[in-house]
C-alpha cells in the first residue's frame, strides 16, 4: 500500500480512525444500473492506496451480493480497512422487490450472522441500524446492537437517518461511533438539530450521497437520462420540472469549479468535507463511484479550500431545491424531526 494522501478523523469517541473519505459501495452491485466487477475491484484498491480506509455497504444492497462481492477485497486487506455494513431492511421472501424496516431483537441477531457470513470476517468493524422501525424502542435495539458488541461480532455502532432525540436515546444506551444521513450542497436538514446532537454527544456524521447521487456532477441532467432499473429514475428530484429547477442550481457551483480549476464534483465533496471545520465534528463523507479515476478525483477534493465568499455563493442552493430526498421521507431523519 503506499502513502496515504488523506488525513484521519476518528469515528466517535473511541472509534476507529479512519480517512476523511471513505467509499459507498452500494452501486458496484445494486442501484445505479450495470456494473463492471473487474472495474469495481480495482476502483476499491485504488481508493485504499489513496488513503481510503472506511468502506460502507449494507446487508439490502443487492439482497446480500454487494457484501459478498466486497468479501475478497476485505479479507486481502483485513488489518488495513473498516468495514461497515448495516441491518434493517428485510426483504419479504414472496415481494423480493419490496423493503421492510425491521429493528426488532430476533431480527438484528440474524441478520448480523448472515453478514459476517457473507462478508467472511469474524467481526463487524461498524454496525449501522439502517432505518428507524418507530414501532421498535430504539432503546430495545441499540441494546440487541450492545450486545453484540459484548459479544465480539460487532466493534462499534452506528445509526442511519434518525432525529437528534433517536441519537441522544440510543447513546444513553451505547456510545454510538458515527450518524450517517444524506448531506450535501442540495441537503442540509440534518444541520437543524442532527448536527448539533452529534457534536454535543462527540459522534461523526458519515454523509451518504455527498454528490447528490450524481446530480452535482453534472453527469446527468434528468431522470430520463439514466438507465433502466437505476432507482434515481423514482426520485422527486430528478424527474420533470424538478429535474430543470434543480439543474440550473448547479451555475454556482461550476463557477467556483472554474476558480479551482476543479471538477463540479470536488467542489461538491470539499463543500462537505468543510462542514467539520464549520461545525466542529469529523465528517467522513462516502462518495459512491465504480471508477478509480472517480476516486482519485474524489479524494483531490479533501485538499481543495473553499474561501468565505465561495461558500456564500454556494450555501443558498439547498433552500432553493424543488422536490425531495425521496417520495416519502417519512423513513428519514426530517420526515420525523
């Protein structure tokens, strides 16, 4: 492995130290349309010589294949890399394409043991609660998620998309390491009171789909542009006068892009990663790409300093966008807030 070119923040109090970038892997199998195996892998050995050490997927990505594919790669580099998975979304044995949010006892204790199985590791580096089941004490499951860390199957807990009060009554509970919710130049609700919990409480946010699920690249302009089976095709955001709404929001960001002599991209990720120094928490956001060159682009942006008068220019555009994180948010942070 050579020198990491990323610096490290820790994952929670006594957390594991990671760089300040890690990598989604969720569309090297599921989500975003085709992929190519051969490419993915070497995309993830490209992000681990960059500096890259946390890798996040989850047990719904592909029904289990996006852990199984990620397998290999872990148990090559075990001692170099944190790997993080998550429970949660069960899928109905007769409605394969449906989701049920499920956070009770029985159900996390079996879906740990299929995920070290299918990651083929003896232990979960970092364990995330995925979605909140409301109808489940979160009290109830981050005691089920103590337990098996009492138990050596699990190092440290994580929690995705849940309420300030959610976060406070779960690290009552458990020392929770890292929050992870989506948070980016189109989505900033977690900054209301998420942000200020975890702060208060020493938690990292972990933000998922910093890049606007590529929307911030400027990769593509609306829905109809993606392939068939790409999910981003569903969401509010993209789709119809949304879609145009929301792409001319993107004129500020390629302005200072052009300043920087920089990629829409990493102006995206640097406004992110700049959100530490802003709140005072690490952030560790998780870029998803399938590509090394992607990655090399992406981690370029943790070196790359916004001035005061950039961020001015840039921080308006979240109040500005037209549509949704999804076309129910009631399974998200904000929908409960």
């Amino acid at each position: 492995m050579t020198h990491a070119t990323l610096p490290t923040a820790r994952l929670g109090a006594h957390g594991p130290e990671v760089g300040v970038q890690g990598l989604g892997c969720m569309g090297m199998s599921f989500g975003y349309g085709p992929s190519d195996a051969k490419e993915s892998r070497a995309t993830l050995e490209r992000a681990l010589e960059l500096g890259v050490t946390l890798y996040d997927t989850a047990d719904a990505y592909g029904a289990g294949d996006n852990e199984r594919f990620l397998a290999p790669f872990v148990a090559a580099h075990r001692d170099e890399l944190v790997i993080a998975t998550k429970f949660a979304l069960s899928i109905p044995p007769d409605r394969p394409t449906e989701r049920v949010i499920r956070n009770d006892p029985p159900y996390i204790r079996q879906a740990v043991e299929a995920s070290l199985k299918r990651l083929e590791v003896d232990v979960i580096d970092l364990y995330y609660m995925h979605r909140r089941d409301v109808n489940v004490p979160i009290e109830e499951t981050v005691g089920v998620m103590a337990e098996l860390v009492r138990e050596g199957k699990v190092k440290h807990l994580g929690l995705s998309e849940v309420t300030a009060g959610e976060l406070r009554a779960a690290h009552a509970v458990h020392p929770i390491a890292a929050v992870q919710s989506e948070w980016s130049l189109f989505s900033r609700d977690i900054e209301a009171k998420v942000v200020p919990a975890a702060v208060e409480l020493g938690v990292a946010l972990v933000p998922y789909s910093p890049l606007g699920r590529g929307f911030l690249t400027g990769s593509f302009a609306r829905a109809e542009e993606l392939t068939e089976g790409d999910f981003r095709r569903q969401q509010p955001r993209f789709t119809g006068e949304n879609a145009a709404a929301n792409a001319a929001l993107l004129e500020p960001v390629r302005a200072v892009a052009a300043a920087h002599d920089a990629s829409l991209a990493q102006i995206a990720l640097a406004w992110v990663q700049q959100r530490a120094e802003v709140h005072g928490l690490p952030v560790i956001p998780i870029p998803g790409t399938r590509k090394p060159g992607r990655v090399e682009e992406n981690v370029t942006a943790a070196t790359i300093r916004l001035t005061e008068e950039e961020l001015g220019l840039l921080d308006p555009i979240a109040e500005r966008v037209v549509g949704g994180r999804y076309a129910d948010m009631t399974f998200t942070s904000a929908g409960r807030e």
